[in-house]
C-alpha cells in the first residue's frame, strides 16, 4: 500500500492512521494533504466523536520523508508552498478541529511527528518512545508557525534543546517536561488508548466540542499563529510572527540544508 493517511469511522471513533511503515510512518506532501482533508471531514461530521491519531506499526512518526526533499526544498517558492500550505495547511486543520483527539504514541516520535503530537488534546506514550526534531542536522530550521506550536506545547526551554542541540528525550522525561498524559509499558499503550477513547465517547460530544472551542479562545500563542496566517493573506496586523514569514524560507537555496539533505540520503556525516 502506498503511504497514505488512513481513516475510519465507527461508533463515533474516527481512526487516523499514519502509514508509511518502510519509513517508519514519515510525512511525504501528499500525506500532508490527506490529514488536511480528513481533519476538515472530521470537524463537519457531527457523528464523530472522539479521534485517535497513531501510526501503522511500532512507531508514531519518524519526522518528514527526507527522500523527497531534493524535489522542492533548495527553491524559496517551492519551500515556502510546502510548510505554509501542505504542511501548516494540515496542523492548522487539526487545530481548528472540536472533536477531541487522543494520541497513541509508540517508537519514533521526531519533528513533523512532535507537531502532529502538539495537535493532540490527550496524548498517551509507550515507555520506550523517543521525541525530537534533530533537523539542525539537516542544516535547516523548523518553520516559523510549527516552532511556534511546539515550543507551546513542550514548552520553550525543551524546543530549544530539541533545535539548537538537536537534543532526543525519552517519554518518561517528557512525561516530566509535561508534554505526554501519561507513559505506560508499550504492551499496555493500545488498551489505553482505548480506555481514554471509551470515557471520551461515553460523554456530551457537544460539552466536549465547546470545551475545545473555549481552550482555543483562550490560547493567546495559537492565536498569534493565526494572526501572522492572515498576514500572509494580506490582512492587517503588526505581529512579529508576520515579519518573520516574509523572510523565512529566503534559506532555501543556502548551502547548509543542500548539505546537511544530501549527507543524509548519501548516509555520511554532513560537513557544515
């Protein structure tokens, strides 16, 4: 089967399931867009009432499908469509989405696999799970709007270790850092993740929806997201984040990220 977003629905359970097992479920483009268009499903199908987000097989996500780079990252234009529709496109889908979201989280959970996380309102670890976003090794930053969520949701001081240090952690001190829910023995992590999905099924779907509406008025970061979003559009506004947009892919042509990209499919050390 051809990487892909999975999705089922039964009983008020929505299934997401990240496939791309020969890469440990990478993000490519065009899985970018299939999360944007199931999000978008699941915010107007009123049956939906809880969504648990996994990965196919032993882990979660293992980052963006770096096989693919070469194909648009050493051009500004192209860069800037892919973080700012494809894959910003679909975090924001999943952030503006009512129904609750569990996340079942096993093995590798690195870069685009942490933001995917970041979306999530539950968020349930095996014990041998790892966190990360070493992309300094691939001599490029993360993008404005996504660093802006993780470092939200890990909290600044972890963003930076994960960025500037390229820096993995385990789930127990991720636990700690209070990024997971919760962090059981990895046999146990589907029959939580179930149980979590049950209490949530067994309550008022519509105090669940306007829950998630309050907590998203009240969280002044995503809103400074959204803001610099509509700058790009044209709108008005004095955001910092905006500035930062408008310059922020200019890196594209650099030599760091052709190095650090090419090192990595050459499997070698990049030399920066």
């Amino acid at each position: 089967m051809s990487p892909s977003i999975q999705y089922t629905q039964h009983d008020g359970l929505a299934r997401v399931t990240l496939h791309y097992p020969k890469r440990f479920n990478a993000m490519n483009r065009v899985m970018w867009r299939q999360l944007r268009d199931v999000f978008e499903r699941i915010q107007t199908s009123p049956d939906v009432r809880c969504v648990l987000v996994s990965g196919t097989g032993a882990h979660f996500c293992a980052g963006g499908d770096i096989s693919e780079y070469a194909s648009f990252r050493f051009e500004e234009a192209s860069l800037r469509e892919f973080h700012e529709q494809d894959v910003w496109g679909a975090l924001s889908a999943m952030l503006a989405c009512d129904v609750p979201m569990v996340a079942q989280i096993a093995g590798n959970c690195m870069g685009a696999g942490v933001e995917l996380a970041s979306c999530c309102d539950i968020r349930l670890s095996a014990e041998s799970a790892q966190f990360g976003a070493p992309i300094a090794k691939l001599g490029f930053p993360m993008a404005p709007r996504e660093a802006a969520l993780v470092s939200q949701q890990v909290g600044e001081l972890t963003a930076r270790h994960m960025l500037l240090e390229a820096a993995v952690f385990g789930a127990p001190e991720m636990l700690q850092r209070g990024f997971l829910s919760r962090v059981v023995a990895d046999a146990d992590l589907p029959a939580v993740a179930q149980a979590s999905v049950q209490r949530i099924l067994s309550l008022a779907p519509q105090a669940a929806r306007l829950n998630k509406q309050t907590f998203r008025a009240l969280n002044r970061p995503l809103a400074l997201i959204n803001k610099a979003q509509a700058a790009t559009q044209n709108e008005s506004t004095d955001e910092p984040l905006a500035t930062l947009l408008a310059g922020a892919y200019a890196y594209a042509q650099g030599a760091e990220q052709r190095e650090g990209i090419t090192a990595f499919l050459e499997k070698r050390a990049p030399k920066f």
